[in-house]
C-alpha cells in the first residue's frame, strides 16, 4: 500500500495535544520540501524570459523576441522551451509513485533525505549546463526532488502535528511554496541583470532549499506513525513522547497501534477505493486537483513574465511584475490559514471562483481589444493587466490552491487515505505538467481566448464547490464519512444499502 497521505493516523484522529516547540521545528524543518517545490515553480518562468538564457539553449525563441513584426501571441512558443518547464512534472509524477513505497518501507524522514539530495544534485547539473541535454537532466532530477518531497512532507507534518493544529500546519506547507515562488521571482529579478550567466545563479540557488532540507532533515525525529507501522514500537512510544513534549500519551500511542493495525487488514487500499462507498471521496478529491491546476494558475507562475513580455513590457518590468505577484501570493496565503477554519472551505471555493472568473474574463477582453499581433498594449492596461494577474492571483491563495491541497487530505476515512491521496499529488503534477507543456502554443493559436478557455473551467468548478463538495470545517477526519458525505444530498446515495460497502467498481 502506497503511504502518501496528508494526514496519517498520527495527529490525525487524536482531539486536542498541545503544539510543542518539537513539533514546530520539525514541521518548519519539513516545510523546506515546499520551498524547494515553489522555488523550482517560481525560477523557471524568469529564466526562460531572460536573453542570455534564449540565446544559449533557445536561439530561435530569441530571434522570434527579438523580432520586430514577430506575431506578440507566439513570440515564446516552442516545444523545448515548454519541455523544458514541463519536464520536472513529469518525473514528479513517476518519482511520486516510486516514493510512496519508499515512504511505507522507509520511512517519511528517508524519503524527505533522498528529495533533497536529487534537488540538490538537479541544481548543480542545471546551474553547469552546458547544453539542453543537460538543462533536461537536471530539471528531470529536481522532478525526482520534488515527486519524493511532495509525497513525504505533507504527510510527515501531518503525522507529527496534533489534530486540532493539522489543518494549519498543512497550509504552512503551501506558504512556503509560495515563499519559495516568491524568493525565486527575486533572486531572477537580481539575477536578469547579470549578464551573461546570472540564469545559472538562478538555477543553482535551488541548492540552497535543498541543502536546508538535508541538514534539517538529519536532525529531525521520524513520525511515530512510520516507526510503529514499520514494527518498531519502542522507538515509536520514545519518538511520541519527544515531539509530544510528555510520557502521558498512551492514548495516542493506542489508537495509533489500533489504526495501524486496521490499515494493515486492509489487503489492497486501491481495490478499497474502488468500492461503491469510496467513490464520493475519490471523485471530489481528485477533481479538486484538477480544477486547481485548470484555475489557470501556473500559467501565471511560470508564465507571467514571458506573458508580461507579450504584452510588451521590458524584461525588468515583467521580472518587477512577477514579484508583485508573487508578494499578493504569500500575503493571500496567510488570509487562508486564518479564515479557513473559521468561515469553512465552500464560501472561500465558491467566492473565489467569481473572483477569478472576473479576472480571467477582463484579462481576455483586455487582451483581444488592445493587444493585436505586432502592437505594444498602451501602458495604462499594460498596468491593468498586472492589476488583474493580482487579483487573480489572490483569489487562487485563499482558496483553490491551499484547499486542494487540504480537502483531499480530510475527506478518506484511514483505510483509503494513502491511496486517495496519491491521486490527489498525481493528477496534481498531471496537470502541471499538461498546462506547462501546452500554454505558450495555446497563446500562439487561440490568443486572448486562452484566458476564456480558463474561465469556462472556472465557472464549472465554482459550480462544482457550491453544489457538490461538502462541508467538512471542524468536523473530525475519522467522522467525516458520517457528517459529511452520508448527509450530502447526492453522495449520501452511494452509502444507502448494507451491501455498498461491499460493493466493487463504477
Ligand atoms: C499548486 C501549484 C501552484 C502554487 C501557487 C500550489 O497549490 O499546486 O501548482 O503553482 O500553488 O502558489
């Protein structure tokens, strides 16, 4: 069984427990996983709009730039350059699957070690590069990096951290991605100005994430849950009681025993996922994902200044942009952390869906009304435009983006948890992968309708929030079943008759 969910039985079914300075420290210490995840989301885009880099791997997207009567849609548009960002998610996906075994046999801390050491190999491979060849390789071993942290982190932290904290803690995994898109737009902002290798700064600054993950991934304790799972009991009680700062946890040490070993009569948690009852939580849970990449997000996060360079602004001012951007992404972040538990998960979905829908909507007729092929957007909408990508963006924080990452991670009951999650991180790096590969040709064929083309999945998904998701603040993850799904008034179908359970396929 692949051990890849958010929360594991740990910290996720015990009420209460205090937040030791432990738990605090290894969950920041873990969180790095999502620095180097952001850091690589954030460099790419400014890398790929510097010249330096273009002439070097990519010279005919630098003569099309360059080019005065080149059509503005299709300046960026080329395979290898798409590969180029894509190619990370693709081994992400591959290294997620082979790290979810990993995690099970050997644990979540191992996992966290082997993600930094690719990272770190990836960004010296890529900070050398001499050819695309080697440009490929190590973004293909930053992808391993990435597959093995985003499996092992959310999952450690969730384990370690009491359950009424849990939902914050994960949220912290996705503030530093956005940290780390954050610092990326600012080191290539430095970094633009350095000519002619400051995109190997770029590249090679993803060590940094990396070698704070390996130290700190060497200091701290692994999950009392991997240690038990994996039979070492003693070494389990000893690790509980450390982060949780007393010997008073036979309670938890219990029910951690028990859930382990009720997962462990579970022969097959896919084949369990596939019951008639499990179909609620695996639908919602991975569609969530999907709609989360179709937001349209990353098509700002790795596009935004190429997009800002379409539109005609220097190569400073677009960097200049991404970091604003990428400011309002953190800041949004923080208001999800404080709202989340309070207001509920559906409004924030729901309201900021019409926000984005705005956005994307005034973006693409923006866009088709000022930006022809060869002019430059008049500066006042170019600002405009920046305005938008803001609110767009702020929006995504505060709800789609820590969300789906949080909502499948609650919505299993233990049995099916592990493997409903890894197809939450799967179709994640799926569709990264697909909007990364695909956006620049989709800008160069439909244009300003790229934007409508986002704004139609956004209006199906808002509508998917408000009608189809359930609820699930405050209630405890292991009586969501009952409180959730079993009250909802279409899913509660696919619970009705004794034999459901029972019951295998779609
Ligand atoms: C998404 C990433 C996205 C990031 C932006 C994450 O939740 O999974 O694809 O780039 O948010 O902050």
């Amino acid at each position: 069984m692949p051990a890849m969910a958010v929360a594991g039985p740990g910290g996720g079914s015990v009420d209460g427990g205090k937040l030791t300075g432990q738990v605090l420290v290894c969950s920041i210490i873990a969180a790095f996983g999502g620095l180097m995840f952001g850091y690589d989301i954030g460099i790419s885009g400014g890398v790929t709009s510097m010249d330096d880099f273009l002439l070097k791997f990519f010279p005919g997207v630098y003569v099309r730039k360059h080019r005065a009567k080149q059509n503005n849609y299709c300046k960026f548009n080329d395979q290898y350059l798409q590969l180029f960002t894509s190619s990370l998610y693709l081994a992400a996906i591959v290294a997620s699957l082979v790290a979810s075994f990993i995690c099970k046999k050997l644990g979540r801390r191992l996992t966290m070690q082997a993600a930094s050491i690719f990272f770190l190999i990836g960004a010296i491979i890529n900070a050398a590069a001499r050819d695309l060849a080697m440009l490929i390789v190590g973004r293909l071993l930053l992808g391993a990096g990435v597959g093995f942290g985003n499996q092992a982190v959310p999952l450690f932290i969730s384990e370690i951290a009491p359950a009424n904290y849990r939902g914050g803690l994960n949220i912290c995994f996705q503030l530093l991605i956005t940290v780390g898109i954050l610092i990326a737009n600012v080191i290539n902002y430095g970094t633009s100005r350095l000519h002619p290798n400051g995109w190997r700064v770029s590249l090679g600054g993803a060590a940094i994430p990396a070698i704070a993950l390996l130290i700190g991934s060497l200091t701290i304790v692994e999950t009392p849950t991997s240690l038990i799972e994996r039979g070492k009991l003693d070494e389990g009680l000893r690790a509980l009681k450390k982060i949780r700062g007393t010997d008073n946890v036979d309670t938890e040490y219990e029910e951690i025993l028990h859930a382990t070993e009720m997962a462990k009569k579970v022969d097959s948690p896919f084949k369990s996922l596939m019951k008639r009852s499990s179909r609620p939580q695996l639908i919602c849970g991975t569609i969530i994902q999907i709609f989360q990449q179709f937001t349209g997000i990353n098509v700002i996060m790795f596009y935004a200044p190429v997009l800002f360079q379409t539109m005609g602004f220097g190569s400073n001012a677009s960097l200049l942009s991404a970091v604003v951007t990428g400011l309002i992404n953190v800041v949004s972040t923080l208001v999800a952390i404080f709202t989340v538990d309070r207001c509920g998960r559906k409004i924030l979905l729901v309201e900021a869906a019409i926000q984005m829908l705005v956005a994307q909507c005034t973006m693409g007729i923006t866009l088709a009304i000022h930006l022809k092929s060869t002019n430059e957007i008049p500066s006042g909408y170019a600002i405009f435009v920046v305005f938008l990508v803001s609110f767009f963006v702020a929006g995504f924080a505060w709800s789609w983006g820590p969300l789906g990452w949080l909502i499948p991670s609650e919505i299993y009951p233990l049995e099916t948890r592990s493997a409903g999650f890894f197809f939450a991180v799967s179709m994640n790096m799926l569709c990264t992968f697909l909007i990364a590969q695909v956006f620049l040709t989709m800008l160069c064929t439909m244009r300003s309708a790229t934007f409508f083309f986002f704004s139609a999945w956004i209006v199906v998904m808002g509508c998917f929030a408000a009608f189809m998701l359930p609820e699930t603040k405050g209630i405890p993850i292991d009586e969501m079943n009952e409180r959730a799904w079993r009250k909802h008034w279409f899913w509660k179908r696919y619970f009705e008759g004794e034999d459901d359970n029972q019951k295998v396929g779609f």
